[in-house]
C-alpha cells in the first residue's frame, strides 16, 4: 500500500496547525511553504479536510485554516482516511467486491486493514508535535 502526496502534504499542513493550535489561523500560503507544495494544490487538500470537519476556514485579513478539535483529539488516522478514500485497501472490504463467494483471503485484508487503522488512530498531532508516538 502507498500512500499518495496529498496524504503526505496533508498530514504535514494538519502537524502545523497543531502547532500552532490556540495561536492563531495559518494560512494557506504559510501551509504550503512548509509543506513544500504549492498553494493551489494545498487548497485542494483543505476543502478535503475542511469537508470532513478536521480543519475549519476563516476569511478576511486574519483568515485562514485551524483544526477544529484539539490535536489531543484529532488522529492521524482521521486525517489519513480523509484523503485516501478511507484507507481502503482492497474492494473486498466494501460492497464493490467482484467475487460472488467471500474469498478465502478476506481475513487477511480486513485484519491488514483494521490494525492499520487501530494504528493510525492511537497517534495525535498532538504526539507528533511532542514526537511522542506513545502518547
């Protein structure tokens, strides 16, 4: 499984605003010079986040992007499925399965599945900003 850049800059963009959570919006200017990506493709990735609730947006001069719960509260996991079609590995694990009989490999994927996202959701921005992954 490989994940794709808007995960990578995703990811990056939520770590910063955890870090800078309760100081203020960032920007998306600010965001991407950061991240390392442009701004256009930046925004794209905030709608994402911005629709599953993960970040929220302000206009105006002191506008911008923050997280809308704390980083205590807020996963990797979460952000992660957001921009990766929820981390879905194999079609097997949804309705969209061609086989007309459940294969025999089906445990595999939904237990290759279910501890990638028990991982995912046992780290915080909030231990990433520590560069605490027990935490």
């Amino acid at each position: 499984m490989k994940l794709s850049v808007k995960a990578k800059y995703g990811l990056s963009a939520c770590i910063q605003l955890a870090e800078n959570y309760q100081k203020g919006n960032l920007t998306v200017s600010q965001l991407s010079t950061k991240a390392g990506t442009s701004e256009k493709f930046l925004e794209q990735i905030m709608a994402m986040l911005k629709k599953a609730e993960i970040v929220t947006s302000t206009r105006g001069a002191f506008g911008g992007y923050t997280l809308t719960k704390s980083p205590k509260d807020t996963t990797v996991g979460e952000i992660l499925r957001c921009l990766e079609d929820n981390l879905q590995i194999v079609d097997c694990l949804t309705n969209d399965c061609k086989c007309e009989t459940p294969c025999q490999s089906f445990v595999v994927w939904q237990n290759l599945h279910d501890s990638i996202n028990n991982c995912l959701d046992s780290i915080s921005l909030y231990s990433l900003t520590k560069g605490d992954l027990n935490g």
